[in-house]
C-alpha cells in the first residue's frame, strides 16, 4: 500500500518535473565558410563573397558574427589563399537600409570602423565599398572605395607610372580626419574611384562617408542625381593568410 501510495506522488509530479525550466544554453557565434553565404547581422547582411574562388590553387574563407549591439557589430574573417594573382574574396558587410537615395538627398553617413589584423604579409585590402546608379537599384556606374590598408595590393588605376606603380589623380586630400591619396580607373563595367592613406593604415576610422561622395560630386564629374546602391566593407584578399577581426563596425545611411 505504501509503495502504491509513494508511486502515485511520483506520477502527479512529472508534469512539474518536466515543466521546470532548464538552464539556459550560451549562444556561441556561428561561422560561415560557403562560397556565397550570406547570414544577417543587426542591419547589416554579412556576404561570403569568394568571387574570384576558381583562380586559388587551394585556400578557404570563412566569417564569424560574434557580437551585435544596435547598430555595432563586432566580427572577424579568416582567410588563406594560394595561386594566381587576382582578388579571391570580398568577406564583407553590406548595409540593409537607407540604400537607393539619390546622393543630392544623404545628409551624412557616419562610419566606426575599429579593426586589426593578424598579418600584414599578405595580398589584400580593408576597405568600405560604395556603388552608385543611375536609376534606384540600378547597375553600378560608379565604385567608391575608402581604403584603410593596403597590404601589398593596389588600387585600380588608369596611370601608371615607369615602375609599374599606380599614379593618384590627386594627392593629399585632408577628409575625415585622415589624409588621402585618390586613384581613378575602370574595371571594365564601371568607374572605379579609390582612397588610400597616404601613409601606414587606418585601424581606428571614426567619419562622415559622406564626405568622400561630396567630394566626387564637387570635383570629380559624379552626378548628385545618382542613386547610392551598395555600402559595403571588408576585405578583398588575393594571397597569404590572416584573421582580420572588427572590435566594432557601424554605418548609417540618412
């Protein structure tokens, strides 16, 4: 009688037994290391993009989220390529909103950049990565890129000089707190305009981008009308191996 009495209490205490809450399971960051894969980050998309995968003899690329707080993400990429001279991939972080405004309608687009790498032995830059169209959503007619490191790479470039080294269209321009040299070529499917340092990297990059856009507009031929399309920022990589890691990104579009 007793051990039946004893059963029942156990049986109407299951129900709770498996109701109580477990301990709550620590999420870890996910990497991803597909050719095209892509993941959201807050309100930014991270892009796998390993365009240039077919030229490598052997090599991987992958990405980590580890952090997003608002509109701050914190997040890293480890790379390695072997073979062949062109860029392999574009591990990056593309913005979701504020694109498709006509470049007369931005007011500011602020930018915090905080990063390092592990090696600068390496084939590669750190670099946002703008578009701008014709028409909303429209094909690219012009690149804009910032360069905060140039580890051995090189900007597209229309001029060149004896020793095979691009020639700027303009030097020391003072924006953002930095100053630049600009390049000016094409890459076969549009304009493609390039801000390097004049000197070392930019580990620490706290601007207005938008300040680069007016810029082209006031002195390089760009239209105001065009529509900003893209605003991307990561790293092209070609040869070696290394661990880029952001400690914190943000950009807005307004």
């Amino acid at each position: 009688m007793f051990g039946f009495a004893k059963l029942s209490v156990l049986l109407l205490l299951v129900p709770f037994i498996a109701a109580a809450p477990t301990p709550e399971v620590e999420e870890r960051a996910t990497s991803f290391c597909g050719q095209w894969d892509t993941t959201t980050a807050g309100p930014y998309t991270l892009f796998l993009d390993q365009w240039g995968l077919s030229g490598a003899s052997s090599g991987s690329d992958c990405a980590t989220i580890n952090t997003v707080n608002g509109n701050t993400v914190a997040w890293s990429t480890t790379w390695s390529w072997t073979g062949g001279t062109g860029v392999k991939s574009f591990t990056n972080l593309g913005a979701n909103s504020g694109l498709n405004k006509q470049l007369s309608a931005i007011k500011s687009i602020p930018a915090v950049w905080t990063w390092s790498q592990s090696s600068s032995s390496v084939v590669a830059d750190v670099a946002f990565d703008l578009f701008t169209s014709t028409s909303s959503g429209g094909s690219a007619v012009n690149e804009i890129m910032i360069w905060l490191a140039n580890f051995n790479a090189g900007p597209i470039s229309s001029t060149y000089n004896s020793a095979g080294q691009p020639v700027p269209k303009v030097s020391n321009l003072s924006l953002g707190g930095h100053t630049w040299n600009l390049y000016f070529g094409s890459n076969g499917a549009n304009n493609v305009w390039s801000f390097l340092p004049t000197s070392g990297t930019v580990p620490s990059f706290n601007a207005d981008i938008n300040l680069f856009i007016k810029y082209l507009t006031a002195n390089e031929g760009i239209a105001t009308s065009q529509f900003l399309t893209t605003a991307q920022a990561g790293t092209e990589a070609t040869s070696g191996s290394a661990t880029l890691t952001t400690s914190a990104y943000s950009l807005v579009i307004n």
